[in-house]
C-alpha cells in the first residue's frame, strides 16, 4: 500500500468513524424503541410497563455512554495502527 492511499485513508479515518457510529446508533435506537413500545404497547397490567421504563434508563445510560467513549477515542490513531503492518 502506498503512502498516498494511506494518507486518504487516514484523512478520511474521522468521516468513516463517524458513518459507523452513526449507523451503530440509528440500529440502537431504533432496537430500544421497538423494545420498549412493544412492552408499553401489549403488556397486560404495570410490571411490563416498569419494566420497559427500567430498560429505556438502562438504554439511556448506555447511549450516553458510547456517545463518551466515542468522542474519547483517537479515532486517526487507531485507524493508522490498524492499517500500517508492524515494522
């Protein structure tokens, strides 16, 4: 691989991170929602709409989470690791 295919792979490392994480949380947003409607929408009586209300604070916290996680990672770096063989 030569340096100039590295160098747009590396320019590009933050617009490629930021299409997967976009598409990693329209996927979770969009599992947690059917979740929960499905459990507020056909549970019969409250433990089924406590236990959807439980899960979308347990989602909440894990959004926040990877939103961190995803703005905390050098994103350049680990993409020119992975890419570059080892010397």
């Amino acid at each position: 691989m030569n340096n100039m295919s590295l160098d747009v792979i590396t320019n590009n490392g933050s617009l490629i991170s930021l299409i997967g994480f976009l598409v990693i949380l329209i996927l979770y947003l969009w599992y947690t929602f059917a979740i929960v409607y499905h459990f507020v929408r056909f549970g019969v009586g409250v433990r089924p709409k406590v236990l959807a209300f439980v899960f979308l604070v347990g989602s909440f916290i894990l959004f926040v989470l990877m939103v961190d996680a995803y703005f905390t990672v050098d994103w350049t770096s680990l993409i020119e690791t992975i890419i570059t063989p080892p010397v």
